[in-house]
C-alpha cells in the first residue's frame, strides 16, 4: 500500500478515535449534570409529567422537589435555589438581590392554572359567587359557607384568594389550612358545607389513591365580581375558559431562573415551554401557553355527582 494512503487512512482513524473520545465525554458530562428545581406543590402533578418525558429524551438529572409558595421565596431570599416553578413572578423587592449581582433573570411562562373552589357532593349548589368568597375572607357571614379550607398556611392558593379579597391577614375563625391538596379534598369529601381551596391540577390529575376522595366532591363553578367583564355567567376552570381567562380564579405558572447562564435550568425551561412539553401541559387538564386547545373538562364524575 503506497505510503500516501497508510498515512491518510491513520490520520482518518486518528480523527474518529478523538471524535469518539470527546463524544463519550460529552455524554458523561451530561449524564453527570443535575439540576434541582423547586415546584409550587398545586401543580406538581403536571411538572412530574414533564420530568418522565424529559428523562426519557435526554441524559441530564433533573430533580423537582414540591414546596409552597412561602418556603420557595425563603429558599430564593436565602439563594439556596436560584430554580423554581410559581404562580406569580417576583417583585422588585424580592428580585432585587439578584439584580444588584447583575443577574438578569430568565422568566418563562409555561402554562395557564387556576385555583378551584371544591364541595361536597351532597351540596345544592353547584355554582358560587367569587363575592361570597371574598366576603367571607374578609369576615362576613355568607350563608351558604361554613368555612374556608386551603391546602397549607403558606399556599400560593391563600396568597392568591388574599390579593383578590384585598387582605392581608386572614381571619382564621373560620378558615383554615390543612397541609396537602389531598387533605383537602378529602376533608371537603366528609364535610358538606365547607368550601375547599386547591390548584385546578389536582382535581384534573388526582393521584390513584385519591379517586374516592375526588368521587365525594365536585367543582364549582364561579361567577366574576360585578366590577370584572363577563360578571354575569358561571364558568368552571376548563381548558378554553382558563385560555381565554373566563374564568375568575386563572393565574399563570412560570418558570424563573435566576442561575445568571444557560445551564440545565434553562434547557428544561426550554423543553417545557416547547411542543412537547406544551402537550404535557394540554394532556394535564390546564392549558398551554402556545398550542392549540382540545377540550378536557375537570373529571365529568366529579362533575355530575
């Protein structure tokens, strides 16, 4: 073999062997790489969808681990995380330990939620006013209410229902947290008369342990204060009405990185808010920021009872 092409047929071979080397290295590095992200535990549900399929597509770890509202913003002020999934994004105030680092945060809205107002079964109504709520949260006495039940005394879901009552401490006579979704609805499943308060993902997603639970309650749905457009119709937190923000109680969930680079944060970020994990979010029962909507109404079972 003349000498010209042993030594072209080296170099070829010397050029795939590094090609291997540094794709088996690469690989590693991303096997290697892990990421934990704190996660509004009301819509848990649906973020432990995104992480079976984003696990089964890529090599990197991810670890969510769920947290209320109050602990993530302890978590953040302490910068024990610079990860999370909420309900709101930060206000100035609380951003502001990053951005005086010269931390640009990248926020990224990845679905639409809603807070439900659940009842017992055995319940006449099967509509509320959202005025009833927020007088009752504001201590009146509304007839049809025996009390409020959140999910936990540090819920995103009493930060929400407090800012639409516009109050800003909750008069605990008569509501009161447990301290998980599933508490709730079983509570609301044994008491009639009570009205529970949990993120719309866990009554479309309940967990298989739970379906007796949910079979005992049903969703109401609620009708918008006087002074707010389409006051005068009931809507439930479906798919459309959630998109469309029909319905009174909708908030939006976001992704907020406050890592200062791209790294595995924001490359989870990304898969989530792209098709595929868009139609995570449409398979969950809340509704996706950038797809087209299928109808999938909260459990007919539920509904119907």
């Amino acid at each position: 073999m003349p000498k010209y092409l042993r030594f072209l047929l080296f170099s070829f071979a010397f050029v795939l062997t590094i090609f291997f080397i540094d794709s088996c290295a690469d690989k590693k590095k991303k096997e290697d790489e892990t990421a934990t992200i704190y996660v509004d535990e009301t819509v848990m549900p649906m973020m432990e969808d995104q992480l079976v399929v984003f696990h089964s597509q890529r090599p990197e770890k991810i670890n969510l681990i769920p947290k209320t509202e109050v602990a993530i913003l302890d978590l953040l002020k302490n910068d024990s995380t610079r990860l999370v999934v909420m309900s709101r994004t930060l206000s100035k105030g609380e951003e502001k330990r990053f951005t005086d680092k010269g931390i640009v945060p990248r926020i990224t809205q990845i679905a639409i939620d809603g807070v439900a107002l659940v009842a017992n079964t055995k319940a006449k109504d099967t509509v509320i006013d959202l005025q009833d709520i927020i007088d009752f949260m504001n201590g009146k006495s509304v007839a049809t209410i025996k009390g409020l039940v959140f999910d936990n005394a540090n819920s995103s879901t009493i930060d929400f229902l407090s800012k639409k009552a516009s109050v800003t401490k909750v008069d605990s006579k008569n509501i009161f947290a447990l301290k998980t979704s599933n508490d709730v609805i079983k509570y609301i499943g044994e008491n009639d008369g009570y009205i529970g308060v949990v993120g719309v993902n866990w009554m479309t997603q309940p967990m298989p342990d739970m379906l007796n639970s949910t079979s005992n309650v049903k969703v109401l749905a609620v009708k918008n204060v006087k002074s707010e457009p389409n006051s005068t119709e009931y809507y439930k937190p479906s798919q459309s009405n959630l998109a469309e923000g029909l319905y009174p109680l909708t908030r939006k969930i976001f992704m907020l990185n406050y890592e200062g680079s791209v790294g595995l944060g924001m490359g989870f970020a990304t898969f989530v808010a792209g098709d595929v994990g868009q139609r995570i979010v449409l398979k969950s029962g809340l509704a996706p920021v950038r797809l087209a909507l299928r109808e999938v109404k909260v459990r007919e079972d539920i509904e119907n009872k």
